[in-house]
C-alpha cells in the first residue's frame, strides 16, 4: 500500500485497520469460494455453522452469539431463505420469534464446506498468521503486507493443491 496513513498512526487506528484486514480477507476467501464453487458469501458461513451446530435457533440467539447487529443477522438470513438454503418457522412457546434451520440444501452446502472449502480456508489463514511474532501492531502491519502481496490467495491456492482435487489430504 501507498501512503498508508492507517498505518502511521499507531493504535489510533488500531480498529480501522483491523476492518480493512478483514474486508480484504473475507473478499479474498469470497473470491476463491466461489472460484470453486460456492456462491454464499464467505460472511454468511459463520451463521451457517451456528445453524448447523445448533439446529433450530432464533435471529435473536444469532444476534447475541455472533456478535453481528441485529439488521446485519436479519439480512444474511433474508438472503440465505432466497437462496433456499434456511427456513424458518415460528416458535411454539411465542409466535413472534422466527426459528431457523438449515433447509436440505443448506445441510448439502454444509456438507460440501466441510469436507472442501472450510478446510482449506481454515488452514491457509493458519499459514498467513504462522510466523506472526512480536507486538501486536507488528504482527498487523505484516498480516496487512501479507495481504496485500497476494500471499493470502496463494495459501488457500496451495492448500487446495496440496488436498488434492477431492479436496482430501493427499
């Protein structure tokens, strides 16, 4: 990056500059998920796993255990009902609370990201962060040269090859 202002100005900008990280992460992991084939964004993947550890959970509980905003969590569920992969039904015990659950096909996707591209997500990120030492801020100002070097997109590249084309550990 050119003339990072972000960077010069200590922990000042400690959370903006974690922001940018992880925008150009998850746009990088959204990028190769859907290079192999998956088209939910890479942000909607930590609902996905709640709802899959969880089964039948309130937006209220995504809200509270994801950390997300209460409108973030409600527009991810509304795009991932239209992409059929969550229903939703009302409580028993309180007719306006929604209960989602992961539909046939949400449970297949799942299925897939486990065995193929969570893995390897999972893995590159842990080689990107690998040999992050000293200060926090340092470890930041590396991790953000990492990424904007590419190095991020050549991990999850590698650790696909490395995997094999079924996505195993060869």
């Amino acid at each position: 990056m050119t003339n990072d202002v972000l960077s010069t100005l200590g922990h000042l900008a400690l959370g903006s500059r974690l922001k940018r990280a992880g925008t150009i992460l998850q746009g990088a992991t959204q990028t190769w998920l859907r290079d192999h084939g998956c088209d939910v964004p890479a942000g909607h993947m930590p609902l996905i796993v709640m709802l899959c550890n969880e089964g039948r959970v309130s937006i209220g509980a995504l809200v509270e255990q994801l950390g997300i905003a209460q409108p973030g969590v409600s527009r991810m569920v509304a795009n991932l009902e239209a992409a059929g992969l969550v229903s939703s039904v009302a409580d028993a015990g309180d007719k306006r609370v929604r209960l989602l659950e992961l539909t046939p096909s949400g449970r297949t996707l799942v299925d897939a990201a486990k065995e193929y591209w969570w893995p390897v997500v999972n893995d590159a990120v842990a080689a990107l962060c690998a040999d992050l030492a000293g200060p926090f801020s340092d470890q930041l100002a590396i991790f953000e040269a990492k990424l904007a070097a590419g190095d991020y997109e050549r991990m999850l590249d590698s650790e696909r090859a490395r995997r094999g084309p079924d996505g195993d550990d060869s």
